[in-house]
C-alpha cells in the first residue's frame, strides 16, 4: 500500500489576528485613500464607537447589498506600493509622519503653540462668536477644528494620475 507523504506539519493551530492587528491593517488600508475619504472613516468609528475594521467591512457590506460592489475605484497610485501616509503640521506647515492616527502636530511643541493660541481665541471668542456655530456636534477625537487648515491640499492631491473607473479598466483590456 502506498504510503501517503505525511510531512504536512501537524496541523497549524488557526491563526490568531487580534482585533488590534485588523484595525491597524484597516487604518493601513484607509491611509491609502485620498485623505479626505479616510479621514471621514475615522470620524464615523469616532461617532459609533465601532472597531475599525468592523466599519471598513460594514462599508464594502453596504456597497454589496446596494449592488455596487462590482463598481470599484482604482487608484493608480495603489502600483507603486503603500502609502506612508505623511501629514502636514497644524503648526508649522512641515510635513511629518504620525506616530498617531490624526495627530495634527509634529511635534509636543507644535501642539503647545496651538494649544497656547487656541485658548486665547477662546478669550476672544467670549466676545464674538465667531467658532461657535460653525461646528455643530463636533466628535471629540476627530481633526474638525474649525481651522484655516482644516483642508489638507498635501494628501488630496497625492497619487500619479487620475482616478480610474472599474468599468473603464474591462474596456482597456
Ligand atoms: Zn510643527
């Protein structure tokens, strides 16, 4: 009787990914989204209060009960590998790389400035109420601050080329 090659190692205990792994891999994947997109992510976890890669998986489940999965987007910058995602300081203007998801500051410095200059617009706006308003229901831990810099041009602008339609790509081939 033949015998079977039984070198399979023994059998492998099914691989343990922890919640923490699947989050960090989820917020890898979203920093290769146009900023903006990623950003949005972020702040309805912040709001729901859900893991991370349970929203990014409840977005492609949405987008799969509308029949819209077959309609992805590519971006062509996705060729060249991940994306380190690098971020501007609020402060200083100087890109950094974060050492954490939304930091606004390279550095404690940078951060202290800002926050020594927030507290005196808060002064000031006892007299005017000029930030109040503009920002209703603001989630604690999301970079909404009713800033000139809310708007990061260095990440929306980033990639080589032009977004690509699903459907263009199947014309291309
Ligand atoms: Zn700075």
């Amino acid at each position: 009787m033949a015998k079977v090659p039984t070198d399979v190692k023994q059998p492998t205990k099914e691989p343990t990914v922890t919640d923490e792994q699947l989050n960090a891999a989820a917020d890898l994947l979203l920093t290769q989204l146009p900023d903006h997109a990623g950003e949005l992510v972020h702040i309805l976890q912040g709001e729901y209060q859900v893991q991370l890669w349970h929203l990014l998986c409840g977005i492609m489940l949405a987008m799969h009960q509308e029949g819209r999965l077959s309609a992805f987007t590519l971006d062509p910058a996705w060729r060249d590998g991940l994306r380190q995602r690098m971020l501007k300081c609020h402060e200083c203007n100087k890109l950094f790389k974060p050492h954490n998801i939304g930091q606004k500051f390279c550095t404690n410095t940078c951060g202290n400035i800002n926050e020594a200059r927030k507290l005196d617009l808060n002064e000031k706006d006892t007299q005017n109420d000029t930030y109040t308003d503009s920002v209703p229901n603001k989630p604690e831990s999301v970079d909404s601050e009713p800033s000139p810099n809310n708007v990061d041009p260095v990440i929306a602008t980033d990639g080589t080329g032009n977004w690509v339609e699903a459907g263009s790509l199947l014309l291309d081939s």
